[in-house]
C-alpha cells in the first residue's frame, strides 16, 4: 500500500443477548444474591458460597456458607420467586407451590484459613483465577453498545410488566441486538430479536406491534430507525416460560452479566459470591480501573486482567490492553498503582455490605448507583 492509500475500512456486525429476571438461570442467581445480601446484613465477613437450582417445583439451595448471621434461606428463596412474579398456582413453578431442599454446609477449612491467613496476615484471595474489566468510551455509560441495548430492552419487559402497562407480558424473556461497527465504532442497529412469555389472550400480530411500534423505539431511543430487522417470538407462542419449562442454575450467564461478549472473560460467575471470591472482586475492581483509564483519556478502550492463587493476597499478574487506542505505557503505570488485594478492593469499592441482589439483573456493569461505575 502506498502512502496516498487510506487503511480499508473495517466492518462487522456484533451481537450481544440478555435475559430477563423470570429466566430461569436468573430466578437461580437472584436467590443465591438475595441469600448473600441477608448474611452480609447480619455479619459482614460473611463467607458465602451459595449455588441454585430450579425446576418445575423444585428449588435447590446448595454450597458453603459461614457466617453467625442467623438466615431462613428457604423464605427468602420464596420472597424471591414471589416478587419476580411467578406466583400462579396453575404452573408448576410458583412461590407458595415449590419444594425447597437445602444442601448448605460450612466453608471448607482449608479454604477458610488459607482465605483468612495467620493472626494479623493480610486476608488472601479466595481462589484462584482469573478476571477481566472492560471499558469503551463508545457509550456513555462505557459499555459496548450491543450489550447495552439488549439490558434496556430485558429491563423495559419487566417495568411494563410490573406496571401492568401491558398486561399480557409474563416474567420469562430474552433479547437480543446486532450492531454494525465501522472503524471501531457503532454506526446502526441491523438486527433485534426479543422473546417473550406471554399470556393466552394476546395474538402474536399484537406482540409484534407492540416490540416495533413501542418497545424499541423507547429502548434504543437514538439508534432507533424503522429499517431495523425485527424478529419477535420466533418459534411461535411462549406461553409456558421460567423454571416451569426450563432448568435454571446459579452462574450460566457469565457473559450476559458482563460485556456481551465484547470482551474476554476468566470463567467465574459472580451470583452467590462474597467479595473474598475474587470471580467477583476481581471482576468488579477490574472494571472501575478500567472505566478510570477510560474516563481519564489514557485510552478509548481498556481492557484489565488480574489472576490470582488461592490465600495469596496480591495478584500473580496483572496486564492491561488498550488495543491502540491510547497511552498503553500510562495505562500500565496506573494499573500498577491500583492496590487488588482482595481486602484492598473491598474497602476501596466498599464490598461489605448487602447490594448484590440489585447488581443479578441487567448486566452488573453500566448501571447507576454501582460503587465500581462511579
């Protein structure tokens, strides 16, 4: 190529999907967050562990838990399964009907000490792995636009729903938005499919108008336009939805709950997990460093790895990507200054305390009120 040629323009679609809170793998992480929250409530070192399943009428409250708050898991369970709304005795799966089997025990000892260390010793990673933090500043909220998109459709089903705006939507819903990019960044939403439980006494031609005429024009607002390929129920009628139909389980939506794909992910699910489980403090401190080199013009793009080896109390490596977008030297430096101990983070971001039940649904980065977004 030579000097008076321009670098061929680079162009793809990408695709992200949400899910909303009557999914059933989210029934499963909001419980397990619920039970979380009201340990941390009562005992703030809490060791928490809390894994889920659910299925017609069976819920399963698994994992170790080691705290001296004193917690009925099986009410709240119920309280969680009530206030996401599935409560009709007619389906198999609802709050008053389900039978809740607990297989909970202590924190390993092993792990415990390892976690807690000597007298005095700084507190240790609870496990080994590894975490990513990403940040773009293609939105304002520093989230890749696909992923962005396809929460505020999930979230908007849910608020109709709960504000009987539109009466025959029922808990159980999936999104989905393709975004074309050229040259790094966003230029228009090619595609969207939602998916959603409904009730018997609504046509699929009235699902379809309210998606297009109402739901995306006030989801995508700016990135709206009439042009969008809209798919809505596409196999058909989803009358029966949630743990009714399918299994649920604690942590299956990893990259839901992240960057929709856009960025790399370590593997470790976040729900159910106190903060001394780097899967989550990791990943949370990752992203505020991230969001800082971001914010501070160090680079348009960031993406933050942190690993750990179990009772250790700093990281093994930390590394920074700024995919020539920015100072990746500074970048770095300030990385390095970043302390990722896990008690550092905690007390940084102010992990102690019972907000986890708020993060389960929509994505836990890219939202208000969260002490790693601000």
């Amino acid at each position: 190529m030579n000097g008076n040629q321009k670098e061929p323009t680079r162009e793809f679609v990408f695709t992200s999907e949400s899910v909303s809170e009557g999914h059933p793998d989210k029934v499963c992480d909001l419980i397990a967050d619920s039970i979380l929250d009201a340990h941390l409530a009562g005992d703030r070192n809490a060791r928490v562990a809390c894994e889920v399943l659910c299925k017609g009428r069976d819920v399963v409250l698994a994992g170790e838990i080691t705290s001296v708050a004193t917690v009925d898991a099986g009410k709240i369970a119920r309280g969680v399964i009530r206030g996401i709304g599935y409560t009709d005795s007619a389906e198999e799966f609802n709050a008053d009907g389900v039978r809740i089997r607990e297989l909970i025990t202590q924190q390993a000892g092993e792990i415990g000490r390892a976690v807690q260390g000597a007298s005095g010793a700084p507190q240790g990673a609870g496990d080994q792995g590894l975490m990513f933090g990403y940040a773009t500043d293609e939105t304002p909220e520093r989230m890749p636009l696909p992923i962005l998109l396809a929460h505020r459709l999930s979230a908007l089903l849910a608020q109709d729903r709960r504000e009987t705006r539109v009466d025959w939507l029922l808990p159980d819903a999936k999104t989905q938005v393709s975004v074309r990019y050229r040259d790094g960044l966003p230029v228009q939403v090619e595609t969207v499919l939602v998916s959603t439980q409904h009730s018997r006494a609504v046509s699929r031609s009235e699902i379809r108008a309210f998606v297009r005429e109402d739901l995306l024009p006030r989801a995508l607002g700016a990135w709206f336009r009439k042009e969008i390929d809209v798919i809505v129920n596409p196999s058909g009628s989803f009358l029966v939805g949630g743990p009714s139909a399918d299994a649920g389980v604690t942590g299956r939506k990893i990259i839901v709950d992240t960057y929709g794909g856009f960025a790399r992910h370590g593997g470790g699910a976040f729900s159910g997990k106190d903060p001394s489980k780097v899967d989550r403090s990791g990943a949370y401190f990752s992203r505020w460093v991230a969001r800082k080199i971001v914010d501070s013009g160090l680079a348009r793009r960031a993406e933050v790895q942190v690993a750990y080896a179990i009772g250790r109390p700093e990281p093994v490596s930390t590394m920074v990507e700024t995919f020539g977008t920015g100072d990746a030297v500074a970048a770095k430096r300030f990385v390095d200054r970043q302390d990722f101990s896990p008690a550092g983070m905690a007390a940084q971001l102010n992990l102690l305390r019972p907000i986890y039940a708020k993060t389960t649904n929509y994505g836990h980065f890219g939202r208000p009120g969260l002490p790693w977004e601000s």
